[in-house]
C-alpha cells in the first residue's frame, strides 16, 4: 500500500538539563496530529498555539508545536484509471507519527483522526499515559488514562436535533445520510424510531454526472416536505443547490442541518426560496471571543499568502474544529498553571515506560471549568464534555438569525417571536446622525425646513434608500455633540451616537462612524457601507525655485561622466591614430615645393579642438585625411548626434514641466522630519483615529500616537477644525480616507499623502440583539450590488459640488534624468567605432609600406615595425622625407 504522508516538525530550541533520566524543560512541546485534504488545521494550531503563549507570557512556560498531517490515499482503479475512493484508515501512519512525536517529547497530543486511526493513536498514549485531546466526535467508551473529547458526544448532539424534530412536531421525515457520517445517521435513525416517527431513508450518493439530483428526485417522488440532513460541511453547497434545482427549495419544505458549520457556506440562494431551513451552531460569530480569534487566523493566512475573507465575515467562516481546536490549546495551557512543575521524558513505543504526570494533568483537565470560543468547556468523569451550549438558527430574508438555544441541562428554548422580529415593515425607527460634510449637513434653503426635509447627504440618501427597501419609516435625529461615539472610563459611559443607541434615544445610527473592536463589544453593526483607511492631510506644495545647474537635469552624473570620458578618448585616439597614418603626415606649408620633413597637423592640441569642434557641433579649419580618422571621426559625429538630441528633448521637457515636492511622503518620513521641518500633525482627539495610533503596536504609529498624546493643542474636535489647521500652513492631519477626498475636492489647497495606514469600514451602529441587523445589513448589499451607494459617493463627493469641484491637476510628468542605462547603446557604438579606426589604421599603414617597399616581407615587417615605433614615440613631431634616390631603409624620422 502506498501512504502519502506529510510530517511537518516545528521543533523550537529546548532546554534540557538531566534529572533522573528525564529532561527538565522550560517550554513545553506539544504535538498535532491531523489528516485529511484541507491542511488548515495546521495553521490553527499553530495560530492556537501562539495566542495561548501570549495569553500564558507572564507565567514563564511557553508551548511549542510539532505537527504531522496524513493526506489519505486514493482508491485507483487500475483498468480505468480512474478513482474510485478515499482510504481514510491509516493507522500505521498514525503509529509512526505518534511514536516520533513521543520520541521528542510531547506532553499532550491534539488529534482530528478517523476512528482507526483515534484508535491506534489512543492506544499508545494510554500505555504512555500521555493525555489525548479529541478534536472530532468519539465513541462512548471508558478510557483506561488519557483522553479528552473536545467535541460534544455524539448521542448528545443527535439528543439535540431530536428535540427540535419534536419541538416542531415531526411526525415524518427524510433522512438524507452520507455513508462517512453513518454513525450519526445510526444514532438520529434509533432516536428518531424509539420516539414512533415515520423515516424515510436516503443515501447522498453522488453520480458523476447529475451528482445529488437523483437523490432529491426520489425524495421529490416520496412526497415528503421535511427533511434531516447529514452530511460533510464540504458537500453541504452542492445538496442544497441541487434540492433547489429539483424544486425543493419552496415554502412547503422544511430542513434540519446536522452540521454545526453551516453558517460558513454561502446561504444567499436560498434567502428569499421561503423554504425554512434550521440548524445548531457551536460558536457564536458575533462573539468577541470568536472575532479575534478569526482575525488571528486571517493575519496568518496573510502571511502565507494564503486565501482570506472581507474582514466582516471573517468571524463566520471560522469552523467549529478550528473552534474547538484553539479552546483545546487555550485550556491545556491554562491547566498547565497548576502544574508547578514538572519533567518529560523522550519515550518510545519499543520500551514499557511512560510519563509519571500525564495522568496527573489529564485529571487536572478534567477537572477545569472555563469558557471559550464554543462557549461553556466542562468535562464528566469520563473526559466527555457534559456541558455546552448550542444556539438554534434559522435562514432568513436577512441571513442567518439565532432562534433559540439548547443545552443538555435545559433542551430547547425558543423565542417563538425572533422568527418574525427582524421584520422591519411599517415599523418606526429613530436614527440618530452627527453633522459632517458630506456625510449629514443642513440644506441651504430660503424657508424654514422641519423634520427630515432639513438634511441631506450621503448618509441621509442611505437611509432612504434602505428605508424604501425594507418599508420602515424614520426620523433623523441629530445627536447634541455631533460626536459618533467615545467611552469614558472615569464614567463608564459612551457619549456621541453610541451614547444614544445605549441610551434608546435612537434606535440605529449613521454616520462617519468606523467599526472599532470597542465599540463592538456595546452595539451591534451592520456589513460595512464604505470601505476607508487612514491617510495624511496636508496642503499641496508650490512649485520649487530653479536651482543654478538646472540645465545639467536632463542627464544623470553618471551620464556626464561618460561623455567627458569619451571627449577624453577619442581626443587621445584621434592623436595616436593621425600619427600611424601616412595619409596625415604631409608638407602643411604650400610655399616651399620641395620639404624635407613632413608634419602631422593633428599634435595632441589640435586632436582635442577638433573633437571639440565635433561635440559643440560647430567643426573646425582642420579635417582628418585618412581613412580611419575619418572613421573614427564619423562614428564620434553620430555619438554627438544622439547625445544632442537626448539633450535637447529632456531639456525641453524638463523646463515645460515643474515637479512638485512634497516634504514627506509617508507617516514614517512626517515623523523623523517633522521637528526639523516645523511641521505639527494631529487628529480628532478620542476618535477611532486618534485610538489606532494610542494602541497601535508598530513602532511608527505608537509614536505618533504619544506625540498626540503630549500634544493636545495640536489636536482636533472634529474633521472641520483639523482642515483649518491644515490651511494655517505646517500642520498635517491624520483623518479618513474618503473624508479627506471630499476635501481635496472642495479645497483646491489639500492633497492626501501616503497610502493607507489601515483597513477600516463605516457600519450602521444599532443596539445588542436589537433584530434590525440582518434586515440592514441585507439592504445594504442588495444597493452595493446594484451599484447605488457607489453612484450616491460620486453624488456628494463631485456631482454636488458642480463648478466649486477641485479639477485634479496633471500627474507629474517630470521626466526623470537619462541614467546609464539608457544610453548605454550609444556609448558601446562609440567604441566599437573607436576600435575599428584603429584596425583600419594600421591596415593603412600596412598598405602604404607595402606600395614603397614591395613583396620583400623580410623588408616589409622591419619597415613596419620601424614605422610603428615611430608613431608612438610621442615626442617626434616631425617626419623627413628621404630623397627619390636615397633608399627607404635610409627613412628617418628627426626633431
């Protein structure tokens, strides 16, 4: 049998010091055991792991993982090639795994495992006496030492269900069932008979093809209308969607989810079908406890580059396993408090020994009572969790909504009128809104205006939006202090519109008011309406004074460099080349018929003026004569050709255009020049801004936020004040992104700076439970989707402002100086054309002493080289010229 098998070890250092054979240690290794295709729960375990360390930091022993994760195997059928199912036993894996991890020193194992292999993995940590935290669903049995079921007991759970059939008066149903969730559908099979109702059994057996389809069709043809699913949350989509596509999706039919994740898929196809559709949840998703611990994950996923969600879903797509798994962590590490200490040993599987204090924790855990992510964690004698707590929902218009609870204590309790609640039409709503352009201001009008004819803005044209909608009527209510909302701990009482939804003044409010995790933890909100972060205030800057070598702009020093460099050596090559050549030598005074020396008219004064003659494109009264000085001098004019024209063309660009400098370009640059600069920055003093950069752990943004602290007079009451500060010239101000557009746009003067520093969201603020969540927040998205908020932005932030809208002036399209790199090929011509003449050159010379001596090559190759030394020896500025009866080996060259 082949096993893929992936072990991830994530051993940090540990100090070990020997004592009686064991090692003391002072952080403690704890090991995950997982499989399945979705490796997530490595990550949240990891995750698990790192919040309770920061939770635990004070107390001195930190927690360190090692994972391993068994990928099932594929069933291949050979002949077709083609799989034909999951192996999903691997107990021998599961044996290894865990006899590794025992080598290393666990004290605690964390397993999600099928039953063969929770098994094996059970049956060697009872031998070992090391406790065993379940994560999935197990048998009832009595274990011998060491087991602990996060997991509510399976008995239980279906003991749930079967109290909301009969809480509905289920006579008969459908049992829809797939064959890996067998042994739940066992267990609601003998309740459901034990209580005389009628069931109707189906497998979810999937066809390649028309996948559950003909399953639903012969439930359609059974005539039943109420219907007991049980299935893998990852299946869950595609059942439902294929009931609506049969037509069991209508206001007949009735569905019970046996699957405590299903408020994490996508339910919005079914809202509006009438069909009522009912499940449990273990954790509450607008829990705090619950949120943080989504975000956790999600800034892990970040950093894994992994896939996320908006951040105001995050909270409802955590499962219940990543739940129970960080509740797991969470509550081993708070039993470890008790453990003052203690030692481990590396054990194997192959030896009879095993860890004196394993059962003395796995008592300690049973005995521990604490809350968490799945709310209240208590434990029988057996290590089975007796006591929890289970909220019954309901898909509705408005999403997914609690209805009730459940508890083994208990059973059920309903609120028989949450079904209707949510139910905004023909009600009356007070909502409360704070003054803040362009989001609620007065109407300029020449008569006397009342009630809500007297705003108008974003927000407002929101409300009557929303309010067309769902049916309700409102009025706007502005609050006395046109503040959104800040805790005072002196007091313990909000003011602003938070103050006023406490208060039941209002019942919701609108407004510039962002998100925050404190105002949470008092008001519900709605899905965000906007999306925003933080950004700088500041005024735009004038244009800059010319400086004195503006004319050198358009090429980088690097550049110039270069040219002279070139200027230098074609000067120099020009020198030595007219010197080899024949051609160059000659009688330079026409007046004597019959010279006896011959002069070279480019000595190295002249080789530098003619070249710069050639660079300032105005020539000069000599000209080169031989070949390869003229090369060398028509590849030099090509170089000045290109490099002028460069230069005219940046010039020209360069002057037409003037680049404006901001002093800073970032939070991080406005710190470190502010005090040299003489520039002061603020925000809105108590405002969710001026809070981020009070809690903010980045280095950068904690000091600006102790600046602001120490600073008071530099800070704002509100958005108005800020910008006028901004005007009176060195003063930034940190506000909202989209409040600082509307004011680039009506104040010419402004710009923003930098990108954002945060993610933040505006949301409709209403009171705990109030109902009106879910009826909100679906309004919202149906005008996200249609377009209408966005097209109400551009309302207020451009069309309303008609003529007085700031034209955004032209990007800055100052052409940068020409580096290296772009004229890179041009210098490259120019020597190639440099090396090339002096090829030619002493071609030429070759050729002129062949015509004077002939095919004598032993005369040929001594006059040459003759000829060669001449010409670099420098100091000789004058050639004679022998006689037509005087031999050519009597050439010589004098002073």
């Amino acid at each position: 049998m082949f096993v893929k098998v992936f072990i991830l070890i994530a051993v940090l250092c540990i100090k070990i010091s020997s004592n009686e054979g064991g090692v003391s240690i002072d952080s403690t290794l704890v090991g995950g055991l997982f499989e399945g295709f979705d490796q997530e729960e490595l990550l949240v375990f990891n995750v698990a792991v790192d919040m309770a360390n920061k939770k635990q930091s004070h107390y001195g022993r930190h927690l360190k993982a090692t994972l391993a994760y068994i990928e099932p195997e594929y069933v291949i059928d050979t002949v077709h090639k083609s799989i034909v199912g999951i192996n999903w036993s691997m107990p021998m894996a599961a044996m290894e795994m865990m006899c590794s991890m025992l080598r290393s020193g666990v004290v605690a194992v964390f397993t999600s495992l099928s039953e063969s292999s929770e098994d094996i993995v059970q049956s060697i940590c009872d031998s070992k006496e090391i406790p065993v935290i379940k994560i999935t669903a197990s048998s009832e049995s009595d274990p011998e030492c060491c087991s602990i079921s996060m997991y509510p007991h399976r008995s239980t759970v279906v003991r749930a269900f079967s109290d909301l059939v009969q809480y509905f008066k289920w006579k008969n149903f459908a049992l829809l069932y797939e064959m890996s969730h067998v042994d739940s559908f066992l267990e609601v099979l003998k309740v459901s008979t034990d209580t005389g109702a009628t069931v109707d059994i189906h497998l979810l057996h999937q066809n390649e093809t028309s996948g559950y389809r003909n399953v639903w069709k012969d439930v359609r043809k059974s005539k039943a209308t109420k219907f007991i699913v049980i299935c893998s949350i990852e299946n869950l989509s595609d059942v439902l969607q294929q009931a609506q596509e049969v037509g069991l999706m209508t206001i007949k039919y009735n569905y019970i989810i046996l699957n405590f994740d299903l408020h994490t898929i996508d339910l919005s196809l079914y809202q509006y079908s009438e069909a009522n559709i009912f499940g449990v949840q273990l954790i509450d998703p607008t829990a705090p406890l619950v949120i943080e611990a989504a975000q956790e994950i999600q800034l892990a996923k970040k950093k894994r580059k992994m896939l996320t969600h908006p951040p105001h879903i995050t909270a409802w797509k955590l499962r219940a396993s990543s739940a129970l798994l960080i509740d797991a962590v969470n509550l081993f590490s708070e039993t470890l408090k008790d453990m003052h200490s203690f030692t481990v040993l590396q054990l194997s599987c192959n030896a009879t020994d095993n860890w004196a204090y394993g059962s003395t924790i796995y008592n300690f855990l049973k005995m521990r009572t604490m809350t968490g992510l799945t709310g209240l964690i208590k434990f029988d004698h057996k290590g089975f969790r007796s006591e929890f707590n289970l909220n019954i929902i309901q898909l509705k218009e408005g999403g997914i909504a609690k209805i009730g609870t459940w508890s083994p204590k208990d059973g059920i309790k309903m609120d028989n009128s949450s079904m209707f609640k949510d139910n905004l039409k023909e009600k009356h709503l007070n909502v409360m809104i704070s003054w803040s352009e362009p989001y609620t201001f007065y109407k300029n009008s020449s008569t006397v205006l009342l009630g809500n004819d007297q705003f108008e803005g974003f927000v407002v044209d929101i409300i009557s939006e929303i309010s067309k909608l769902e049916g309700f009527n409102y009025t706007l209510i502005r609050n006395e202090d046109d503040k959104n909302g800040d805790y005072d701990p002196v007091t313990q009482s909000w003011n602003g519109m938070i103050g006023d939804i406490l208060s039941g003044k209002g019942d919701i409010a609108i407004g510039d008011m962002a998100i925050t995790k404190e105002r949470e933890e008092y008001v519900d909100f709605t899905v965000p309406f906007m999306s925003l972060g933080i950004q700088i205030l500041y005024v735009r800057p004038s244009k800059p004074v010319p400086v004195f070598f503006s004319f050198a702009h358009p090429f980088h020093p690097e550049v110039w460099l270069w040219i002279g460099i070139s200027y230098f050596t074609v000067s120099v090559g020009l020198y030595v080349m007219a010197r080899v050549c024949q051609p160059e030598w000659d009688n330079w005074d026409r007046c004597i018929k019959q010279p006896k020396y011959f002069v070279n008219q480019f000595h190295l004064r002249n080789s530098f003026w003619f070249v710069l003659g050639c660079f300032m494109q105005q020539g000069a009264e000599i000209a080169p004569r031989a070949t390869s000085t003229r090369i060398l001098s028509s590849f030099f004019a090509f170089f000045i050709l290109v490099i002028v024209s460069f230069y005219k063309a940046q010039l020209a660009a360069s002057l037409t255009t003037e680049k404006l400098e901001l002093p800073f370009s970032n939070a991080e640059e406005l710190v470190k020049r502010a005090d040299k600069l003489g520039i002061t920055y603020g925000a809105v003093t108590n405002e969710a801004t001026h809070k981020f950069f009070q809690r903010s752990k980045d280095p950068v943004f904690s000091q600006i936020g102790d600046y602001m602290n120490s600073h008071p007079e530099h800070m704002a009451e509100d958005a108005f004040e800020g910008s006028v500060k901004v005007l009176e010239g060195n003063h930034a101000f940190f506000m909202e992104s989209v409040t600082i557009q509307y004011a680039a746009n009506v104040v010419c003067e402004f710009i923003s700076v930098g990108e954002r520093l945060d993610e933040r969201y505006f949301g409709i603020a209403l009171r705990k439970d109030s109902g009106y969540r879910n009826r909100l927040s679906s309004a919202i998205l149906l005008l996200q989707q249609k377009g209408v908020i966005d097209q109400l932005q551009r309302k207020w932030w451009e069309e309303a402002l008609g003529s007085k809208l700031c034209k955004e002036p032209p990007p800055d399209t100052v052409a940068p100086p020409l580096t290296l790199h772009h004229m890179a090929g041009i210098f490259w011509i120019t020597i190639v054309g440099v090396i090339f003449s002096f090829v030619v050159s002493f071609f030429e010379l070759g050729v002129d002493v062949y015509h004077r001596i002939g095919v004598d090559k032993k005369i040929f190759f001594r006059e040459y080289k003759k000829e060669i030394k001449n010409a670099f020896n420098l100091s000789k500025t004058i050639k004679t010229v022998a006689p037509k009866s005087v031999s050519l080996e009597n050439l010589d060259v004098n002073e």
